[in-house]
C-alpha cells in the first residue's frame, strides 16, 4: 500500500538533490568498487565511462525523486476532532477517545482505499509523436480528473458499498481499471484526454484547468458513453437547468439502453438501477475568484460535499491539482497525483507483479488542507443513478444553499429567456455647473449601473459581484492570480448573467 506524497521538485531539467546527512558516506551507486584492497576502475568489464554516468545519473534521479517526496510530505492522517468527517456524502466519526472499535476510522480508511489514485507515471508510451514518455508536471489535472470517473464508474457498475482489497479480482474493477492504462488504446487513457485537449486548443504538455478537462472528457464520450453506459452532463454558466439535465438523461419509451461501442472494447453489462434513465455523472465547472477563494463559500462546499450523491471535486491549490473528496472541520481532503510511479500493466491481476501494480493505484491516508488554500477555479460532481436520485439531489442543494452566505451556483427548473435591454439608454448625471443628459451605450451582458457619482450602485446581477468582491484587490492581476499557474482559458472568462 503506498503512502501519499505529494511533490518531486525539479531543478534545472532533472531532480536533484544533496546528501540530507553530512556526516553518511557517498551513496553506494558512486562508490568505487575495491578488489583485493586496490581500487577497481568504473570502466572495467567492458563498460565504457559515459555508460556508467548515466546508470548513476538514472539512480541518483530516481532515489533521491523518493527523498524529497518523503522528506516534503504532509501530515496525512485524518484530524482529531469532535464533528463528524464527511467522504462522498457519508459522515464518520474520528475521535478516537470515543470510537475505541475504531469502526468508523477503519471504515473511512477502506472507502478511501477504494478509490482509484491515479498519479502522475514514467516510461509509457509516447503521446502521438510528441515525445512525450512521462505526464509529471503539467498531468495532473487529467490525472483528476481521471478519478472522478474512475468514481463515477465505480459507484455504476461496482456500487457506493464496494470496497478493494489487495485481493479482489472483480472482473468489473478490472474493466474499469483498463479504461485507465497509459496506453493509446486505453479509452480514458492520459494520451486520448490529452490528445483530446489538443484538439480542444490546448497542445499536449500544456496544463489544463477543470472545465477544459470535462470537456475533453465530454468529447471523448461523445460516441463511446453507451460503452460505459454513463452520461456526461456539464452546466455551464453557473446554472443548473433541470429540465436540460432530464431531456439528456431519460431514455425514450421503445429506445435502446445499450449498443456497441463504436472503437474501443470494453462494454459493461451491469443492469441499471432505472431502466428509463441513463446513470448521470453531473459535473459544474465554477470560478469562485480571481486569485483567491472567497471564504463565504465555505459553508457551500460543506453542504456539497454531505449530500449523497457528491463524488468529490475536480480543483486544488496554486500550481496543483487535486481531487478533493470531503472534509473535516475547516479542512478539506484530498487525494494528490503529484507522485512519479513506472507505468504498469494489471491484466487480470494473477501474477504477483500484477497484483503489485494493482496496489500502485491505492493508498489509505488523503491529504488534507485548509478551505482558504483552494484555488478559486473549481468543478463540482455528482453522480445520479435515478431521476428520483436526480430530484433528490436538487432538493437537498436547494434547502442546504438556502442556509448558506453564498451558493455555488444557481438551480433552475428550465433556462429563462435571454433578456436583452436596449442597447442605449439615457442616464442622467448631475454636475455643479449644469444638468446634463449622457447617453451610455450598454452590451446585452453589461449590467445597469447608476453613473451619478459615489453612490453610484450595481442593480443587475448583484450575486456575480458578491462573488467576486473578495478578490476585487486582485483584479488588477491576471485572471490566473498572482500564484503564477498556467491559465486555462476556458476557465478564466467570467459571464455577467442579467
């Protein structure tokens, strides 16, 4: 079972590192080897002098990859406190003054042992002709997105009660961990969602933000979603319309559920919970900020993340992407693909490296961080079995957000008609001298805005202001903050909704 790391640093093209212990002796690898008392030269047997820098510059890359991933990692272990922990819309109790069983604790480490963590991998094959053998720095956002669906496909077709072990040879979870695989034919694979950034206007080894990874995904799904008997719903703008989400969802009376996959062979056969509705993964895309989060969205991401059918959220913090996945207190928690491991195969997980590379892609412990160090930029996902699940879903968001300083987005039953204003209106606006009649011309997606002075106010779309107004001493900044992270453009554009 590996234990969570959380960053190798780079340092001029390749990690590096320098002797954690002056007084221990030069590393093994750069030892020369003594025969008989004498010296014996590097490059004997055969073995020329630049063979044998790259074989030490291959283990020096890769131990001391491991030192700085262990020296740098973060208290992992989930926080003792009174209020409950809150996974994927489960609450469990912590304390362990008073849950001396540990039930809980145990429980909550094996629904996150369950998950699959997919991290950053080396030595697969090149994306296209690109080059490309590895995804550290600039994957792991796809590498987040990828467990969202790995989430979304498990609580399909394994179930919300489905747990791994080292063990367990479902032939289901070995589909799904398939999908997965670096490789081009994989169907979820790092090399077609990056090739379909590409084709999204983001070229392979660029950073991609949440929205763009959904859409890439989206496209992907396009032809291959009766495969995996999953439908991909995205709202834009904020908005959740009802009525669009169901005429996507339901199945027409007399249509088919399943048909073959038109590339790739994986097809799952597990029944669906409701014949008549396609099982949803809803994921929304949100800008809450400029550089920084606006603290009264807190309560928000509480409420999101008790309801049952939250698979966590698509985000994480400046220069990082993460999976988040509950919380505690005033802490979220996260599982963090900023881990360099060797590509592996699993196949049918019979021979003992199979099953080690199985275990390559669990750990117990997520990370966890304070609520004020997510980044602003954000997608938040559910799964829906049902209609009524859908329904559900819709209803707790609405009373929990109603209770809230702010909701993260809006919930509609079907979209309003666009309302656009004259493009000219006459404002008045009073000087010492003389009263004088301005006319101000105004885009359909301006909001009104009284020009009269100080007390000059906003009465379009108050909420996008109050969104915003806690980072409003950033606006002078790039959209993407101070924090230096690539943009993502398709995540960086903000709509003034009338």
């Amino acid at each position: 079972m590996h234990q969570p790391r959380t960053c190798s640093l780079d340092f001029i093209g390749t990690s590096t590192t320098r002797n954690l212990n002056p007084r221990s002796k030069e590393p093994e690898s750069l030892s020369s080897e003594k025969v008989n008392g004498k010296i014996k030269s590097p490059t004997s047997n055969n073995t020329t002098g630049s063979q044998y820098l790259e074989r030490v510059k291959k283990k020096i890359v890769d131990k001391m990859d491991l030192v700085f991933e262990r020296c740098l990692a973060i208290d992992t272990d989930f926080p003792l406190c009174d209020s409950p922990v809150w996974v994927f819309g489960r609450s469990y109790s912590i304390h362990y003054g008073k849950d001396l069983d540990g039930k809980d604790l145990d429980e909550l480490r094996r629904t996150v042992t369950s998950c699959l963590w997919l991290t950053y991998r080396k030595n697969f094959p090149s994306i296209g002709d690109t080059g490309l053998s590895s995804d550290k720095g600039w994957g792991c956002m796809i590498r987040a997105g990828q467990m969202v669906m790995a989430k979304a496909l498990h609580m399909r077709h394994l179930g919300p009660d489905w747990h791994w072990a080292s063990h367990v040879r479902s032939p289901a979870y070995l589909q799904i961990v398939s999908l997965f695989a670096d490789t081009q034919t994989a169907l979820l694979s790092l090399h077609q969602i990056a090739e379909s950034g590409a084709s999204l206007g983001k070229p392979v080894g660029s950073w991609l933000g949440p929205n763009t990874v959904a859409q890439a995904f989206k496209k992907l799904l396009v032809t291959e979603s009766t495969a995996l008997d999953l439908e991909l719903f995205i709202a834009m703008d904020s908005t959740l319309i009802r009525s669009e989400v169901k005429r996507t969802c339901l199945v027409p009376q007399g249509g088919l559920t399943f048909q073959q996959p038109h590339t790739f062979s994986t097809t799952f056969n597990t029944p669906r919970p409701s014949p008549k509705w396609k099982p949803l993964l809803l994921i929304i895309p949100l800008r809450l900020g400029l550089s920084d989060l606006n603290p009264d969205y807190v309560p928000a991401f509480m409420a999101v993340f008790e309801v049952p059918q939250n698979i966590g959220m698509l985000g994480g913090r400046p220069n990082s992407a993460l999976y988040f996945i509950g919380y505690a207190e005033d802490e979220v928690l996260f599982l963090d693909p900023h881990t360099v491991q060797q590509a592996v195969t699993i196949g049918c997980k019979i021979f003992e490296t199979e099953k080690q590379a199985d275990e390559s892609y669990h750990l117990e412990k997520p990370g966890r961080m304070p609520f004020a160090a997510m980044d602003p930029s954000i997608a938040v996902c559910f799964y829906c079995k049902s209609e009524e699940d859908f329904d559900s879903l819709c209803s707790k968001l609405t009373e929990k957000f109603s209770s809230t300083p702010l909701p993260l987005f809006e919930i509609c039953e079907r979209r309003l008609q666009d309302w656009i204003p004259n493009t000219t209106s006459l404002v008045k606006s009073t000087s010492s001298s003389s009263n004088t009649t301005r006319t101000v011309s105004l885009s359909p997606t301006q909001s009104w805005t009284n020009l009269s002075g100080p007390s000059s106010k906003v009465v379009g779309n108050s909420n996008f202001h109050r969104r915003h107004s806690n980072s409003s001493k950033s606006a002078g900044n790039s959209p993407a903050g101070s924090s230096g992270r690539p943009s993502d453009g398709d995540d960086e554009e903000f709509e003034i909704l009338g």
